[in-house]
C-alpha cells in the first residue's frame, strides 16, 4: 500500500508530497456526474456499491495519495431523527430545525447500526483500495449550526442566539453530537477506515474567544476519545485564522488550513509535533494555469523539508473544476 | 467639540474609550425605521435633510463619539454608471454587471458633482454635530466583487475567475476604483468630513498571496493619496485575520479589526503606531446580557492603556439589535 498519506500525517519526512482533495469524491467528476442523474445525494451514500464507485473514481482519474469515504455530513444529525432535505443548489434543508432546548429532548440518541451502509461501504473500498481511506464526520458546532439555521446562511444569526441566550441547552447539544461523532467515527475505523477528519466547516463565524467558551472543550473531547482508535486524525476548519491556535491545541496529528491563511505563518501557529494539511484556494482551479502554479510552487516551497505536510486546496473542490487540471496537479505536486 | 475619537484615532492615551458602531446610522434605530417605510435607502442617501437626520439620529440616542455619514458604498459604482438596485433583505443587485474586460470600458470617470448631494449632507452634520463625523468609501476589493456578481454571494467566484483569468483588466478595474474613491472622499473632506474610513467588507475572502497581488497595490496608493486630507484614515475590512499583516501595513491611522480575531493578537500584528479600532461580535448584543459584558469586559481588559483604541464591532450592527442595549453598552464602555 501506499502509505506516503499515513505517514505525513504522522509528522514524518516523505519523498514526496501528498495530495488529496476534499470534496475529490463526487462534486466535479465525470463518472459521479453521470451517476446524480439517476440518484440523489443520500441515496449514493447509503448505496454501498454506489458510494464506493464514487469514492473510488479519484484514485483512478487523478491518482491521489488518499482515499475519503463518500459521505455527508448530515447523515449523522439523520441518523439522530433530523429530516434533512439535501437541495440541489443550495444544500442541507431541514424544515423542523432545533429552535427551543426542549426541541433537543426529540433527538434520538445515535444508534451504529442506523448507518451500517458506511461500514459496507467502507469494507468494499479497503478490498480495492491501494492507498488509505479517510473517514469522516462533520464538527459538532457545523451539525448544530445546520440543526439550528435549517439551511445554509452566512451569518449564523439563530445559532450565535442560540448560544449566546441559552449557553446551556447549547452545551447539551454539542455534548450530544460529540459522543455520536466519537461513536460514528469508531464504527468507520471498526470497519476498516485509516484516518479520520473532522470537518468544522463553519466554526470559523465565531469570535477565538466563543470558540473558547462554545466549542474548543467538545473538540478537545472528542480527540481525546479519538486517540484510542489509534489511526491518524485530521482537524480541519475554513476560516479559522482568527482561532488558529485553539484551534490547533486539540489532540489531532494533522490540522487542516483555510485557503485563507499564509501557509508558512499558520504553519508557524500549529505546534511544532502536529502535521498540517492545505491550502489553496480551489478557485485558483478555474483561473489561469501560470497564476496556479506560481501559487502552487509557493506553497510547496513555504514547506522545504516536505515533512508532516499533507498538499491538499484549503476547502471543497468546486464543482466546475476541470479533472485533467486536478490530475496534472497532482502529478505536479509529486515532482516538485 | 469632543474630539476623543480623534486623538484615539492618532494612537494618543484617551480619558475614557470613545466608541461608535459601524452601520450605527440607520438599520436597527427607530427613526431610521420611520423614515424607511416612506423611503428607499437611495432616496435616504440622496436627500440631505433626511441623510442627516439618519447620521444625526445615533449621536443623540446613543451617545456615541463620532458620526458617520449615512450613505450607501454602492453610490460610487452608481456615480460611475453602474445600475444598482438595493434590494430588501438581499442588499445591492445589478442586473448588467462586469462580465468581460470591455465592460470597463462602459464605466463613466468618477464626477465629483454628480454625488453633490453628500456634501450637502455634511455640511447639514456639520452645523449640528459636537462630535467628529467621520465620511467613507468602498474599498475597490469590495466595489469590484459587487459589479462583477451583481449581487451579495458566499464564494465570489465570478470575482475570482475574473481577477484570476485577466489580471490585467482587474487591476485595470482596481485602478479606476481606486482614483475614484480617493476623489470621492476627497469631496467628502472638502465639505467637512473630519475622518475617513474605508470599508473592505468583502475583501476577507481572499488568500494572504491574493491580497498582496490583486488588492494591497491599490490600497496602498489609496492611503498614500489619502494622506494629504490631513484627516484621521481608518481601513476596516472583515476576515482579515489571514492576511493582518498586509491589512495593516497601509498608511492607515486605525486598523479596523473583525469579530473573529482575539484582540490582543490582532493589537501585536498591527504596527504599534497604529490605532485599532474594534472588534465586538454585534451578535452578542442579541444574546445574554451577562456574557456579553463578560466579553467587553476582556476586550477593555486587552486594551488596558486606553491608547489608540476605539472600541466598535468586529462588523455593522445587526438590524434586530435593540438601541436601548446600545445606549448601555456606550455607558458602559464609557465608565470603564
């Protein structure tokens, strides 16, 4: 197997970079295309055979170090008794979202065997894969966020209320969604993932010292717990240099940078014995090819020792991302 | 005429902390409220007596220690021929925006006559202001992204694909918006602005790389143009934290800082001869009273001095807010 990922992650020197891309798995590829016409997103992830097919496509089209599961993150808060609608265009939609701490109650505690369809898909991937698989969940405040607002938004106005006017139903909720997380990320290693990120994909609306106070001692619990699984784990957040290094202080091998920051002044923020993961801007994908790789060669050379650094962009691949760009990217980040 | 806002604005020790709120005029305040449901916002912008009513409106019910003129960013793009319409609860959309690099060529030059209007309205402030009023433009990041979406977005993709495909017609754009704004606010001195404050809203969507390529070239000639105003100069923008280093490297007075960054962090990136200005999350003003005390209580703690520090939000006030909790929270910071 090819363990270059793993052993990046683990802060060694590596002949060469790896890559992968979030989002690599669905998104902007031709095979995954083909399949959204026939199916849904929530049907693709809980078919195995299907959402091993769209796992798989990145290895074979692009030829990343790394493998991540095809999943969503609204599976867990579905698995909890949430009604999610994933709309096209716009995204997860729940139209009885949590609005009163009573709502709270009506949570069903996550139960494994509700998303046996993971670890299927997770056995059939590890029989072909040749380069590890990646695990994920989304990041508690990211679950509650979507639980809360009901859809996208880009203040966060009901959950910073939530938080702010009712501090301790919030810490009930995070409390909740971090020990299903524990137990969602657990089954995935059970069945055979290698590595695992948490995504706290929208943590970064927060104020460093609400992040403190609302977030950091959930996080800080669950990669206590996710310690004893014994395989890497990856943090990552977008938006996150204003709280980079509570951020950074969880119990994670890797932290994954926001396209955002300057990769040799975050690396500087992260301790010194955790790798890092990122972070171009997946936009520069769409933009001019010369701009790209002056970007690209920055970053690889803003990490000279090629240890502990994982090349990855700093959010999701877009959608409109040409897949022979990724491709020479990637044959790119190998050589140089 | 108290000028404790300005001499914080000139990093000199205040008695006591002067404060006001970004979007202070207008939005949440009942005047304000009145006055909407007879008047779009161009029309409130484009009459003087009611502008001035809408600025005048916060000193007296608030008691904050400086006033801003109440106008909308997108007057300058309006002034150089762009059609923009300011949308309920979806802000500025235009319906033909920049989409190839000819139409740049369709933008009028900048003329200072045709926003008149504004300084009459200052000069209204003027006769009845006892504290400083403080004009403001756009920042041409921030211009550009509207002309180029034509409406409010959470990626800025087409702004992106522009500036990274013909980088020569966006630094084509970023210069015309440029000379424009220092034109504009050069009008706005003229006819009593006592300082300026450029708002980089949008600009936080940028990598670190990004900002010193396709934005600080500009900002730079901005502020060195600005300087002969002889006038306190504020360069605000939000989710600067990735790139604080070359936000605050302008020829600014005040560094504006936003929510997200820990102020004490963001006080040891900004150069010491420079203001700050900042950073309460407006949320917190919707939430419970005792943490939102708790937080303005760390960030006064964090300015201990009281030198060169204006306390404001990290961003403008929320519509919701309550004004009497504003008129405490002035108190409060006042006595403190």
């Amino acid at each position: 197997m090819n363990d270059t990922f793993l052993r990046a992650c683990r802060n060694e020197v590596t002949e060469y970079t790896p890559v992968w891309f979030m989002r690599q798995a669905g998104r902007s590829l031709p095979g995954y295309r083909a399949l959204r016409k026939k199916y849904d997103v929530l049907t693709l992830t809980q078919t195995p055979e299907l959402a091993a097919q769209v796992s798989l496509e990145p290895i074979e089209r692009l030829g990343v170090d790394a493998a991540i599961l095809f999943a969503d993150i609204m599976l867990l808060p579905i698995a909890m008794g949430m009604d999610v609608k994933i709309v096209d265009s716009v995204g997860p939609v729940i139209d009885d979202p949590i609005n009163v701490p009573t709502d709270i109650d009506a949570l069903r505690p996550f139960e494994p065997q509700s998303v046996d369809f993971l670890q299927q898909t997770i056995r059939l991937l590890r029989q072909d894969l040749k380069v590890p698989l990646i695990g994920f969940s989304g990041a508690p405040f990211t679950l509650a966020s979507y639980m809360i607002e009901g859809k996208p938004t880009r203040q966060w106005l009901k959950t910073k209320r939530f938080m702010y006017e009712q501090p301790e139903a919030w810490h009930r909720l995070m409390k909740l969604l971090a020990e299903a997380s524990v137990l969602y990320l657990h089954q995935q290693v059970v069945a055979g993932a290698q590595a695992l990120q948490l995504f706290d994909s929208w943590v970064g609306c927060l104020a460093a010292s609400d992040y403190r106070e609302f977030v950091l001692p959930h996080m800080t619990y669950i990669f206590d717990e996710l310690r004893k699984e014994n395989v890497p784990l990856i943090h990552f957040g977008t938006d996150t240099s204003g709280l980079l290094q509570e951020f950074a202080s969880v119990n994670a091998d890797v932290i994954g940078i926001d396209w955002r920051a300057d990769m040799a002044r975050a690396r500087a923020i992260v301790p010194a014995d955790k790798a890092v993961q990122g972070n171009l801007d997946p936009m520069l994908l769409l933009g001019n090819e010369a701009l790209l790789y002056r970007r690209v060669d920055a970053l690889l050379q803003s990490m000279p020792e090629k240890k502990g650094y994982i090349f990855n962009f700093g959010h999701g691949v877009q959608p409109e991302t040409d897949d022979t760009r990724l491709k020479a990217l990637v044959e790119y980040v190998h050589d140089n």
